[in-house]
C-alpha cells in the first residue's frame, strides 16, 4: 500500500498492488492522473523546502524550543514530544510513581 496525495482535489488515497500503476484519481469530480513511479520519485526526493529544518516550537505557546524534551522559555512548561504539562504536574507524577513503586517493593517479599 501507498498513500497518493492528489493536487487538485487535496484528498488522498491508499493505491495496493491490484491498482493499475496509472490512473484517475478515485474522486469522481477530480480529472488528476496519477503515476504510481512518479509519485515515489516524489516522496524519496524530498524538495528543497522539505529539505529546510523547520524551528522546533513549543506546543502551548508556539515559541521556538531548542529540543523535544526541554523546559519552554516562555511559558515555563515542560515539553516531552508534542505534548507538554506543567512542572507541578511533573512533580505529582513523579511523588505518585515513588510512592507507587515503594509500595510494590513492600509488599513483594
């Protein structure tokens, strides 16, 4: 399977193995040809603009963060990926995961 992004319509579809390798885009208002190759070409060639790395930013906020896993300078959150909590939720989580794993520990022998 492959996923076909059609420039005319904006949709995309999935294109498997029993699909022609050209044909019309599956939307029936759309007149777009689509050619399996070159739509590969496409994704192994990234253009120039893909090539540019984009500024991280921070998901709250939206101002730029140096890394995935870091503390936002702006609005102070802690930012793990695309999601971010609060540094007194990080602590909650922290003192819940503790006491958690002594109680584990406790009651194991």
């Amino acid at each position: 399977m492959f996923k076909i992004h059609c420039p005319e319509c904006k949709k995309s579809f999935l294109w498997t193995d029993e699909m022609p390798l050209q044909g019309k885009c599956p939307n029936p208002d759309c007149r777009w040809q689509y050619n399996v190759h070159a739509e590969l070409r496409k994704n192994v060639n990234p253009t120039e603009e893909e090539q540019k790395t984009k500024p991280l930013l921070c998901p709250f906020c939206q101002s730029q963060i140096t890394s995935r896993i870091t503390i936002c300078p702006n609005c102070g959150h802690i930012v793990t990926g695309k999601r971010y909590f609060k540094k007194s939720w990080a602590f909650l989580y922290l003192c819940v995961l503790l006491i958690i794993l002594s109680l584990i520990l406790k009651y194991s022998n």
